[in-house]
C-alpha cells in the first residue's frame, strides 16, 4: 500500500519581499565596499612605499652600493609595516571576496599579487647583494606595482553606485599616473646618471610623461574637489617648471652630448617631492571615498528601515480586501485592461506599486550615471589589449606599440579607445 505524503503548499512570492530583497542586497554591497576601502587604502600605501624602496634601490645598484644603502633599509622597513597593514585589510574581507566572490578577473589580480610579495626576498636580496642589474630590479618592482594597482582597477569594475564607482576611477588614474612617474624617475635617473641620454631612453621618457597625463586627464573626470584643487596647485608649483626643464634636456641632447652627472641627484629629489605631493592628493580622494561609502550606506540603511516600516502598515490592509486592478497610471480598472493586484486593497496596491516605480526609476538613474565611470574602465581595459596584440604582431615592445597606437588615432584623427576597439574587434575576426 503505497502512501503519497501531502506536500505542503510553498508560500506565494510577492513584490514586496522582492522589493525589500533589493534593498537588502544594495546595503549589503555598500557594507562590502565600507571593508573593500580599507583594502584599497592599503594597498595605496603599499604601492608608495615600494615605489620609494624601488628608487633608493636604482640608486644604490646605480652607485654600485655606495650610496642610498641607510635609506634603502628604511623604505624597506617601511614597506614591511605597509605589507602587514595590507594583509591585515584583505584577511578582514576575506571571507566576503572568496565566500561570496563578486569578480573572478579581481580574486586572480590579487593572487598574482600575493604570489608577488612573496618573490620580494628574494628580489631585495639580490638587490642588496648587487646580483641584479638597475634594469632588471626597476622591471621585477614595476610588476609587483602593477599587480597591486590592478586590484584597485578591478575592484572599481565591481562597484554598483555612482558615485563610490567615481571616485575609485579617479584613484586608480592617479595611482597609474603616479606609477608612470615613478617609471620617469628611474628612466631620468639612468640617463642624467650615466650623462647622456640615447634615442630609445628619450623616447621612453616622452612615453611615460603622456601616459602620466592621459591618466590625470581621466582622474579630474572623476575626481573630487578637495583633491582637485590640491591638484592644481601641484601643477603650478615652481618645482614643475624646474622638472619640465630637465625633461627638455632629456630629449634634446644626442648620445654624444655629455650632461652632468649631478643633475641626476637634482632629478631624482624633484621627481620624489612630486611624488610625495601626488601621494597625498591621492590620499584626499581616499578620504572622499570613506565618506561617501560611509554615507552612501547610512542612506541605505534608513532608506530600508523606512521601506520595512511603510510594508507593515500596508500589510495590515490586506486580509479582506476586495480584488482590484491597477493599470500603469494606478487606477482601478477592468481585469481584462490592467494588471491584477492578486487580493491587496487599493490603498497597499497603489502604494507598492509606486515603491516598484521609484526603486526602478532610482536604479535606471544609477545605471545611467554609473556608464560614464564603467566606459573609463572599459576604455583602459580595451587599450591594454590593443597594446599587447600589437606587441605579438609587430614583434615590438610595450613602449614601442603605445606609440603606434597614438599615431594610429592621430592619423585617423579618432579617438585612442576607439582606434584600440577597432584593433581588438579585427584581432578577434583575424584569430577566430
């Protein structure tokens, strides 16, 4: 005798706890990216403090270890005390970025990077026993700053809200731009070193200094005030001229033109005051992006508090209600012409109906602001790619195809992210 168990019937979904669920889930992606600044703040700091033990080193492989040797332990202390505060901010959203990962692309930037710190070591042993040559060494820190860098880039690719989204546009420009000057450092620092500069290093500078401004240029898109105007008083600072003039010297001079070696020490301390004033306008934007998250999520939270409130009171007006319709305008109209209400009263219909309308009006508004600050993102990314393709075809170097890529749009008088969506659009035709 077989015996069929009575299945119970699964309550009916309804609109409002979809409603309440969305709101849920945006507060918790603001809570997510409260733990997520902290990370990035880290890293930030972390960056900057590889970026300065990376030109004490040049320097004191430069010197063959007769100078920069005290300075270099220090920055390398410092660099340590950065390293922990970085594992300590990841170890704390560790649990939200592997238990609920919302980016495979940003979990694997920040493996690479791990795996990076972990070779350091072994790099600054080497470093402090003059077995890596000055290129090498520049090459080996570049890497592990760029995988730190690109973790702040894909964490801006997952932010949802506007305004958060912005002002992590703006930071990664300017930590990129910071980069490429610290990259000028070094090329600047071989050449007025060495006292002469040939044909691929003044190219290299020039590459670097537009690279810089093409993410400064991105960076006041996003940016806030506060750090906008630290910004421009850092471009009108005498400082720039004095580097603008070396700069000149560095690609106007032949390799047979002698300069003197001690402007590499000039060069070198203007580039690290640049940027050391560059670190705390960056450090404002940060400060801006705490804010806004922290506001951002006092917002949501009220905002869903005061949603939760009014569903209750609605809800009590449910039980007994007549059966009603609501067309798009909210009035009562013939079943046959608008949508059911499925036994709420008019008055909760209405109401729920207007939340559904304001929620959805305030996430398309949302989406809208947010295109600008993901098509930043989406242009790097697509600029990154074109490089590399032309890099395999041409069999050129990065520099090389940078450049390439700049004379294509301007000889198509187009713009640079759509000269490199076009070469990526064919490498996929080509390849496929």
């Amino acid at each position: 005798m077989s015996v069929s168990r009575k299945r119970e019937t699964p309550e009916v979904p309804t609109a409002t706890e979809f409603l309440i669920a969305s709101r849920q889930c945006e507060l918790r992606h603001l809570e997510y990216f409260l733990q997520m600044g902290k990370l990035v703040q880290s890293i930030g700091n972390l960056v900057h403090g590889l970026q300065r033990e990376r030109g004490a080193s040049n320097v004191f492989l430069g010197s063959g270890g007769a100078r920069f040797a005290v300075e270099r332990d220090a920055m390398k202390r410092a660099v340590d005390e950065h390293r922990v505060e970085f594992s300590q901010s990841l170890a704390d959203i560790r649990g939200d970025l592997t238990h609920h990962p919302v980016s495979s692309p940003l979990l694997n930037h920040i493996a690479s990077a791990l795996h990076g710190l972990a070779g350091l070591a072994a790099l600054r042993e080497a470093v402090v026993n003059q077995r890596i040559p000055v290129v090498d060494a520049t090459e080996a820190f570049s890497e592990l700053i760029h995988q730190l860098i690109t973790v702040v880039f894909e964490a801006a690719d997952t932010v949802a809200d506007p305004s958060i989204a912005g002002l992590l546009v703006a930071m990664v420009h300017l930590m990129n731009g910071k980069e490429y000057c610290g990259q000028e450092r070094a090329a600047g620092s071989a050449g007025f070193s060495s006292g002469h500069f040939d044909t691929a290093l003044s190219r290299r500078m020039m590459h670097l200094v537009e690279a810089q401004e093409r993410c400064f240029e991105v960076y006041l898109a996003f940016a806030n005030d506060d750090s906008v105007a630290r910004w421009q008083k850092l471009r009108v600072h005498p400082r720039e001229a004095q580097i603008e003039q070396l700069r000149q010297l560095a690609s106007s001079v032949g390799r047979y033109k002698q300069l003197d070696p001690s402007l590499a020490d000039q060069w070198f301390g203007l580039l690290t005051e640049r940027m050391d004033e560059l670190k705390q306008i960056e450090d404002l934007v940060e400060q801006a992006f705490h804010a806004c998250c922290v506001a951002r999520y006092a917002e949501a939270r009220h905002a869903l508090v005061h949603q939760e409130t009014l569903m209750d009171s609605l809800a009590q007006l449910r039980s007994g209600s007549p059966r009603l319709v609501l067309c798009d305008s909210g009035e009562v109209s013939d079943p046959n012409t608008g949508w059911e209400a499925g036994g709420i009263s008019q008055q909760s219909g209405r109401s729920v109906f207007d939340l559904l309308q304001e929620q959805t009006h305030r996430l398309q508004q949302m989406s809208d602001e947010l295109r600008s600050a993901k098509e930043a993102l989406e242009d790097r990314k697509t600029q990154e790619k074109a490089v590399l393709m032309l890099m395999k075809h041409r069999d050129i170097d990065n520099d090389e195809a940078h450049r390439l890529l700049r004379k294509l749009a301007m000889d198509q008088g187009k713009r640079l992210p759509d000269v490199a969506r076009a070469l990526v659009a064919l490498s996929g035709v080509l390849e496929g």
